[in-house]
C-alpha cells in the first residue's frame, strides 16, 4: 500500500516538472509543490510507522492475555478456570466417566504452593473443582456427595500416575502434597448431568504421598480444613465434604 502512494506520488511530480519546463509553473509555485510532495511522503512513511506500532501493540496484548494464569485462590474457594479432564470414577461399584472443570495449579519445584490446612506443609499441587458433569451414563438421581469421594478417590499420584499431571518421583523417600478443594454448596440438574458450585465456601482436603524404602507410593497423611458457606440459596443446598471411606476402584 505505501509502495503504490509513493508510486503514485512520483508519477505526479515528473507531471509537475514537465509542466514547469513549459513554463506553466513560475519558480515559487514549483518550490511549494515540491515542498508539498516531500511532505506527503514524510507523512505516508510516519502513518505507516504509526500503523506498524500500533499492529505490534495489538500483538503484544494479544498475547499477553493468551498467557494470563487462570484465577484461583484456594484460600477462600474461588477459582475461574475451565475443563480440565475427563476421569473414569467408581460410584457403588459401577464405573462412570465424568468431565471436570476447576482451576489446577503444579509447583514441583521452589518455591512450593503455600501450606492451607495447618500441618500438611507445602504444597506441589492445588486443585479446585468447580463443575462436574457426567459424560454419557449418569446415577439417577445424582449424589453430588459421593461423585466428589468418588473423584478424591481418583486423585491419587498411586493409584493412578500422572492424574491433573500429579506424580511422585521414583526415588525412596520423595513426598507429594496435593490440596483440594470441592463444592460445599452444588446445585444438581439430573437432565444435564451436571453438578455446579454454589455461592462460597468449599471442603479442603490435603494429602501427602511419599515412596517407601519399598520403592512402593503410599498415602502418607490427610488433613481437612473445610470453609462453611455464608451465602447457599435454594435451588442450591449443601452437603457434606468428600471422604475416601467409599472408594471402590
């Protein structure tokens, strides 16, 4: 485009200098045009630099946002996040598929996530589940209460490696930490399968893994430091936290 308007602005120029050798231009008038035609060029070159900022500006920005963090505090149960996997949990002896949403955070190295529950120490991983919704076959009616133990059962680095990117490392003695956090007030439709956090509040629940002189990853502590609701409006109501009593994997 910039080449064209300074194509453009030459082929006038020679006009005017033809004319100017007949005569039709006195000396004065020739100077202003020049003047005038140095002028737009400057000013084609400064609106295309101004364009070309503007352009690495919107870029920069762009990218920017594709790279902020999701937002997440654990601390008072707030997580905007998205889908995070599809898990494969064990309800009363039958096997469901479920898609869950939340907020998932990984430190494995320093500095480590901050302790939540008092005693539990760093931490490697937070994560917060704020949706769950059954993918294909779902229990009628659905338990909110024993689809959330059914998933703390599933999210064990031993039971199953490599979970939300959860793992313990193959040497004796290695611990990993791991905080969760679930719904203390859900609303439940039955028609779309779903399970949804309500208002605030939530259970947390931490644990730790760490590899025997075995070889073998066993669990190795759990502490709970649940966050009751102020706020659970009907249609929502609450329950009980998450428990690994009921695990049938």
């Amino acid at each position: 485009m910039l080449g064209s308007l300074i194509k453009t602005t030459y082929i006038h120029v020679t006009i005017h200098r033809q004319y100017d050798q007949g005569g039709l231009l006195n000396g004065n008038l020739y100077n202003g045009v020049i003047m005038n035609i140095v002028s737009l060029k400057q000013s084609l070159h400064m609106a295309f630099r101004s364009k070309l900022h503007i352009f690495a500006c919107v870029a920069s920005l762009f990218l920017l946002c594709s790279t902020v963090p999701m937002q997440a505090d654990i601390n008072n149960c707030n997580c905007v996040g998205d889908s995070l996997a599809n898990v494969t949990i064990c309800i009363g002896g039958t096997n469901y598929v479920v898609k869950i949403y939340g907020c998932n955070i990984i430190s494995t190295t320093p500095p480590y996530l901050a302790e939540v529950c008092a005693g539990s120490g760093r931490q490697d991983q937070y994560t917060m589940i704020t949706r769950v919704c059954f993918v294909g076959v779902r229990p009628i009616p659905i338990d909110p209460q024993a689809t959330f133990s059914a998933l703390l059962c599933k999210l064990d680095p031993c039971k199953s490696p490599g979970i939300l990117g959860a793992s313990l490392p193959g040497i004796i003695n290695s611990v990993y930490c791991w905080t969760m956090s679930f719904p203390k007030c859900v609303g439940v439709d039955n028609t779309t399968g779903c399970i949804e956090k309500c208002g605030d509040g939530c259970c947390r629940i931490a644990r730790r893994w760490t590899r025997n002189l075995l070889g073998q990853c066993v669990p190795d502590g759990t502490w709970n430091c649940d966050i009751n609701p102020t706020t659970c409006v009907s249609p929502c109501y609450q329950i009980d936290c998450p428990n690994l009593d009921d695990c049938c994997e």
